[in-house]
C-alpha cells in the first residue's frame, strides 16, 4: 500500500472528494483516505505523481511518504543494512498534533478583537454600558468600528474563507464553504445596512437610522468564525489523543545500539545496525532489534509488545525483541531482524495500515457526506426565500438562512467511524491484540461461532507428563528413573515428554545397551542384564499378564485425552505414566468467556474421536469436530460459515488456508508467519482469552460507532428545522446564529470525546459475561482444586488427596462464621512462589488458612478477624511480589 499525506482537508466530504478523484485513476484497486490522520492509502498500478496530480486537481494537496519495499538492502559485504526508523520518524511527522498550537493563536487573536466588538454591539445597546460620547452619538461611526473590528477577525480566520470558496470553484462544497458562506453573508448584509443607515443619517431620518441599527449582523459574523474556531481546535486536541496509542509504539523505537567490533564495544545510532551483528545489552537496558541470544541469561520485560507485565526469562538460543527491556543478566546477541522488518515495526505497520483502511459502515457516512454541503446550501437558500415570501423583512430570513449554513456540520459524519477505529485499534494493541485491518475491527463483533484449532490453540502443543501410577513396591522416583533410561535413546514427541521431566527433577541417567523400538509401539533396552520394556497397554499387554485394575486406569486416561505408558523390569510391572498434550491455563475461562458471550465455541481436532471429546469436555467447547485432516480444516469453516459468521483460531501453517477462507482469522503470536500473514487479527500474548477480548472491544468499537452516527444524524435532522425557523409559528422557537455556530462546534467535539471512552472498555473483565466476577472465586477455588488433582507429576498421590481435602474443607468454611478475603496478586510463576506467599499469609495472626494459586494470581485466606492490609501489602511485595487488592 502506498501512503500519502494529503492537506487541505476540513470535513467528511473533503475526503470523499479526494477519495472519488484518486479511485478514478487507472490502475487504482483501493483508496481509502483517512480525515482523523490526514493521509490517504492506494492500492494498485500506479504512480505517486499520478495520484499527487489527481488531489492537486480536486483541490487539496498530497506528498508521498516514502517507504522502501523493505527495512533492509543489501550492502557490499552481502550483510542487510539497517534502513533505520526514517518511516517511524515520518509517520510520527504526519501524526504530531500540528493544527491545536496554530487554532490557539487564532482563536487568541480573534477574541481580543471579538471581545471588544461585543461590547460595542451587545453591552451598549443591550444594556447600556459606557461608550465614548464620539460612538455613542454618531451611529454611523459605531457601525464602522464593529466593520472594522468584524473584518480583522475575518483576515484572522481567512482559512476558512480560502478553504471554502476554493471549494465552490472546484464544484466540491465542504464544511468551510458553509462557514464562508454564513459570515460572508452576515459581513455583507450588515455592510449594506451600514451604508443605508449613512445615506438614511444624511437624509434626517432616525427612525430608518435606529431600524438599519438593528439590522447589523457584525457580531454573528465574528462570532461564527471564533466558535467554529473553538470546535476545530477542540477537535484537533481530541483527534491527537486517538493517535497517542501509535504515537506511544513509535516512541518505543530504540534510538542506540552497543556493537560488539572486534572485541570492543561500541555505542552506534540504530539505523547502523546491520543483520549478523553482535550486540550486548546490560540489565535495565532497553534491546536495539530484533535478534538471538548467544551468551548469557536474563529476564526481558515484554510489557511493550505484548502487555504481559511478568519478565520472560531468556536463555541462549532463544529470541529477543526490539523495544523490549532486559531487567536482570547480561546478554550477548546477533542481529537477526533490523529496520522495518523487527516484530515492534511490523506491529507499527499493522496499527498504521488498520487506521489508513475504511471500516464498510464509515461508506453510510461517506454517502451522505459527498451530497450534504450542496444541499444544505440548497436548503438555507430556500429558508430565506420562504420567510421573504411570507412577508418577514431581509434581515430576518437572512439569519435563519445563516442559522441553517451555520449548524450544519458533516464533520461528526465523517469522523463518527474512524475515530472509534483508531481509539478501539490503540486499546487492544496495547494489550497485544492486532488487528490488521478496520474491516476486522467492525467485523470480529459480529461472529456467532468461534473454531479453535486443538493443538497450539487450546493445548500448549507439546506432550508433558501428567500423571504418576507406580506398582505396588515401586517408587514415583524410580519409575522415573527406569522410564528415563529407556526413553533418552527415542526421538518420539511422548519420549521427549518424558526426558524433559526426569530433567526438571534432576533424575539421574542410568545407562542402557541394545536400545531398539519394537513393532507395535514399544521400546526395549538392557540395564545390568535386565530388559527394560516401555510402551502402550497393548504392546506390554503381549508381554506380561497386567492387572484389570491397570487395564481400568489406562482406560480412563485415555478417555481424559491422555497417552498411558507403561514400564516393566526383568519381565516386572514398574508402573505406568500418563502423557498428553496440556490444556492452556487460560483456555477453560477463555471458551466460558465464548459461550457466556453468546458464542458457540467448536474445536476442531485430527485426533481421535475419544480423546478429542475427552479435551472438549475439559475445556468446555459446544462441539468436537474430530479426524479432521490438516487439509480439510478449510472445508470444515467452508460449511461452518454456511451457518453464520466465524472465525478461526490457529496458529500452525496447515491453518493458514482454514484462516483465510473464516470471515475472521486469528492466529496465535508464536505461531509460523504463514499463519500470522493469513490472519486478519494477530495476538501477540498467545493467550487464549484475548479472542474473547478481541471480540467485546470490537463490539464496543460497533456501538461506539452507532452512537456517533446517530448523534451526527440525529444533531443535524433536529438542528436544521430549528435553525431554519420551522417551530417559531408553533413553540416560538427561533436560532440565533451565534448559537448554530456553537452548536456545530461542539457537535463534531462530542464525537470525538465519546469514542475516546473506548480507552475506559475493560477487555479482561467478563463485562458482558453473566456472572462472571460473582463466581471468580469459585473459579479460582476450583482451578486449583484442577491443578492439584491433575499435576500428580509434581507431588506424590497420598499428599495430592490431602490437598484436595484441604480446599475442599476450605470450601465449606466460607459457610461458617469465619470470613474469606481474596487478595489479587501478581508476580507468582510457579508451585514454589505459591509455597512462599502461602507460608507468608499464615504466619499473619487471625489467618488460619491461605489457599495460593499462581495461575489466577489469587490467594484466598481465610481468618478469625479483619485482617491488616497494609502489613499484608508490604510484607508481599518485600517478598518479591506485587499487591493488587483485596476483595
């Protein structure tokens, strides 16, 4: 897409103009130009001087912002030189707040003059207040004062004149040529009173001096001009604040870099940042680009880019992100991203592009914005007719005529719709949401059925051990340790599970011989003469005689959606170990979240019909789609979306075409890039309950919108009867037209301010879920009760029952006369960290029990008294942790 700033544009039918006279153009598929940032997008065949002669044409002006078709071009050496953040730079130029400090000194000059030519006007002849004798006696001399004083605030505000008028020549009326138009005919008709009152002076006659006297329109003229003033420069203030949340990204751009060079270190501007050079960050600094840890370990805040506050630790081998800051450890990297390719400017990209595209209900306003200044000049024209038809003198159908051009205003039209977009675009993005385009903004609200792609979606995506049953005699430890030994030779994903567990806890590695893998999924290997076998129950089933006991426990973990393994020694049953690919924490609140939104929520899953339904139940889903092969996700949204608008959730490259072919596709942020490139919404947390939040922000987004929309259609239906005199027969009720001037001002300022509400939506929050903070508790205690009874792997089965007996008994004190008190705290990552705040809590005198979860970021005590908060507080956060609240 090619971006250009274009100038000149004060209202809706401004930019629908330049909107028609650029798609006119050969070789122009899409052009979209945006009032709230002043800048226009073209897709298609054609060149900038082209599209630049077409505005020029139409009446406005246009420059092109220059963009290379990548961050990056190749040097010399082969090596991709760092273009730098010359766009971000440019980008901020077009967005910088440069019209309020100019509206200011406008408005500052025009009431001084304003001020003065009211007292003149309303103060001495309304209520008499004290002029020079000279004025008060020689009306004519009071009338070329206000000439005077009016023509300097017209000179003041001459853009509106320049503007409008220009307009009219280029037969594309807009809000200016109304305001031109208005004062214009006010300054004119009151000139022409003014001489009529000279030549009626000359003649003697007072009576025809004192009624031309009452026939000046000085006032409304110069007042006209500063109360649109006033609303411009209100409307500027506002529209800057719906760009602070791009404005802030681009204000994260790194400006510095320290280079490793030949062993030395050396601090470089960003923009000499070449792809494969080494780079070292210090604690508390911030990460120049993109790039791959070589050496060293540290915790990276990626608050900026995904708005996850908890550090992420890093290690070698693992990714790092430009803008992101490195909070503890020393960390030496090679550049693998510079320029416009690092994630923060792709994420710059996708917010700029999504505010320069047009959502399809902003075509309504733009419709009746194109035809709305020529008939409303129509309309104020036929109000002076008619009141001089009926016998009203010209004074008097001229300022209902002036009323009627005055109050009208296709500003708050035209910017009904992209003002909610840019404020609803800046809300998500800072919480790591994206959405590439306003279409999937307005778009995302409106799907009743949501399809989650199982594995990488609902499941983290990798086998973990999740259940211990070792045989009578047997240790947990030591059927690790055999598992281990047999499993440490295997290239098998359950293998690895197993590997990386026994790595955790420290096993220790025994050492096997005449490792194979047997037909019929089994594994057997020699340990001091003895044959360790592992594998399914029907592979150890052929060897050993196996209890019905074991063979009821594999079943049920198999109908849960875990894998039993099972382990024998000499031809003795070890035991077995449970491995499955683990839900996401977050993905039972998430689809509740769904489903209490009135969504369906299906899963589609290539598993097996059993252990797919198993998951679905587990997370709570309406549907299992299972043995879905991976090219034929795309058939399954084809029929889903005969049904209903969905979207699909995915994060693999066999989703990109099943993403593609929903109404709208989200992939999850660690997913391919393919997946990423085929979405229309990007979530850059990899949590599941941002497509919950996605969806309530952009059915915010939609009634913010339909709120703005019927205010501008609903001020202009009722203020153009009632500026043009239609109820003054019936109720008496007539406009002044400093008062429509007022109103037009403040009508675009309102829209404005009601779509920066859109910063108050909480996403995270259930609020339209039912019930969903009443039961948060429960959630909570239920939650952990999950994780005790499915997280066997990190505590024995005797001590797992004891605590489920413990929440359970935890449960049923809440009935009884001690209180409860939820604390909210954050920080907590893992079984020690609940260990740590839980001994914390109990050592407090009145609290006799503290149930810790670090998944919900809860403690829920239980005490005899009121419990001290602010003790509680200090002495959570010297442990390391950050309080919240208590409910």
């Amino acid at each position: 897409m090619q971006r250009y700033n274009v100038t000149g544009m004060s209202c809706a039918a401004c930019s629908v103009r330049v909107e028609k006279a650029v798609s006119k153009l050969s070789g122009v598929t899409e052009c979209s130009v945006s009032l709230l940032t002043n800048s226009m997008g073209v897709e298609g065949e054609v060149s900038a001087s082209e599209v630049i002669a077409a505005v020029e044409a139409a009446g406005y002006g246009a420059s092109f912002i220059e963009k290379p078709d990548s961050g990056n071009e190749g040097n010399s050496d082969g090596k991709t030189v760092n273009q730098g953040n010359g766009h971000a730079s440019r980008e901020m130029d077009a967005l910088e707040d440069k019209e309020t400090p100019k509206m200011k000194k406008r408005l500052f000059a025009s009431l001084i003059f304003l001020i003065v030519l009211m007292y003149f006007s309303m103060g001495h002849m309304m209520w008499n207040w004290p002029v020079p004798v000279f004025f008060a006696e020689n009306h004519v001399a009071m009338g070329l004062l206000q000439l005077l004083l009016t023509g300097a605030v017209m000179v003041i505000n001459q853009k509106f004149f320049i503007s409008g008028f220009r307009g009219l020549l280029h037969r594309a009326p807009n809000m200016d040529t109304l305001v031109a138009l208005g004062s214009a005919a006010a300054f004119s008709y009151s000139t022409y009173a003014l001489f009529a009152m000279t030549d009626a002076q000359a003649k003697g006659d007072m009576e025809a001096v004192m009624m031309y006297m009452h026939e000046f329109y000085f006032e409304s003229a110069a007042m006209i001009l500063t109360l649109i003033t006033v609303g411009k420069m209100l409307e500027a203030r506002s529209k800057g604040k719906t760009t602070d949340a791009l404005k802030g990204l681009m204000n994260l751009e790194p400006k510095t870099a320290t280079l490793l060079i030949d062993g030395a270190e050396q601090v470089v501007p960003i923009a000499q940042v070449k792809k494969g050079d080494c780079f070292v960050v210090r604690p508390g600094e911030q990460i120049p680009t993109d790039g791959m840890i070589l050496e060293g370990n540290g915790a990276v805040n990626e608050a900026s880019l995904t708005g996850e506050s908890i550090p992420v630790d890093k290690g070698a081998g693992d990714h790092v992100y430009a803008a992101t800051i490195n909070q503890s450890g020393f960390l030496r990297c090679e550049a693998t991203k510079v320029g416009e390719d690092t994630t923060l400017s792709q994420i710059i990209k996708m917010v700029s592009d999504a505010a320069a595209t047009k959502a399809p209900i902003a075509k309504v306003a733009d419709t009746v914005s194109g035809f709305f200044v020529p008939v409303v000049i129509g309309i104020a024209a036929l109000t002076i007719l008619i009141w001089l038809l009926v016998g009203e003198s010209v004074g008097f159908a001229l300022a209902r005529g002036i009323s009627v051009l005055v109050i009208s205003c296709p500003c708050a039209l035209g910017l009904a719709t992209p003002v909610a977009i840019m404020v609803g675009n800046g809300v998500v993005a800072k919480n790591g949401i994206l959405f590439k385009t306003a279409v999937s903004l307005e778009e995302t609200g409106k799907v009743g059925m949501v399809a989650l792609d199982k594995t990488g979606t609902i499941t983290i995506g990798e086998p973990k051990v999740t259940d211990y049953f070792p045989a009578e005699g047997i240790t947990e430890k030591e059927l690790l340790q055999y598992a281990y030994a047999l499993e440490q030779k295997s290239e098998h994903p359950l293998a690895k599970a197993i590997v990386e567990e026994a790595r955790m806890k420290g096993t220790a590695l025994m050492e096997v011989q005449e490792f194979e893998a047997l037909p019929g999924n089994g594994l057997q290997a020699v340990h001091a003469h003895d044959v360790i076998a592992g594998g399914s129950m029907k592979f150890i089933g052929s060897r050993i005689t196996l209890s019905e006991d074991t063979g009821r426990k594999a079943e049920e973990l198999a109908d849960k959606g875990k894998t039993p393994l099972l382990f024998t020694l000499g031809g003795k049953y070890l035991g077995m170990i449970a491995v499955a690919d683990v839900i996401r924490e977050d993905s039972r609140n998430a689809v509740k979240e769904l489903r209490d939104m009135g969504i369906r929520v299906i899963m589609l899953s290539g598993d097996n019909e059993r252990t797919a339904k198993a998951i679905g139940d587990q997370v709570g889903v309406d549907e299992v789609i299972a043995g879905v092969l991976p090219d034929g996700k795309e058939q399954v949204i084809r029929q889903l979306s005969e049904q209903g608008k969905v979207a699909m959730v995915g994060d693999g490259i066999n989703d990109a075409p099943a993403l593609t072919r929903a109404n709208i596709g989200i992939a999850i942020g660690a997913g391919t890039d393919i997946a990423i490139d085929a979405a229309d919404i990007v979530l850059m947390k990899n949590r599941l309950s941002d497509v919950a939040a996605g969806i309530r922000l952009s059915r915010a987004t939609l009634r913010n919108i339909h709120q703005n929309l019927f205010w501008a259609f609903f001020y202009n239906v009722i203020g153009i009867p009632l500026a043009a005199g239609a109820w003054i027969h019936w109720f008496g009720w007539q406009l002044n037209p400093m008062f429509a001037a007022a109103a037009m001002s403040l009508s675009s300022f309102c829209v404005v301010s009601n779509a920066l509400r859109l910063n108050l939506v909480k996403l995270y929050q259930g609020a339209e879920g039912i019930g969903h903070q009443s039961n948060q508790m429960n959630q909570n205690q239920n939650q952990k009760t999950e994780n005790i009874e499915g997280r066997s792997d990190q505590i024995d089965l005797n001590q797992k029952t004891e605590d489920v007996k413990q929440i359970r008994n935890n449960k049923k004190e809440k009935e009884s006369k001690n209180m409860t008190k939820t604390l909210v705290i954050e920080g907590m990552m893992c079984g020690h960290c609940e260990a740590r705040v839980k001994k914390l809590l109990e050592g407090f005198d009145g609290i006799t029990e503290a149930v810790v979860s670090h998944e919900s970021g809860t403690a829920v005590i239980t005490t005899e008294k009121e419990p001290d908060e602010a003790a509680i507080r200090k002495a959570i956060e010297e442990d390391g942790y950050k309080y919240i609240e208590m409910k």
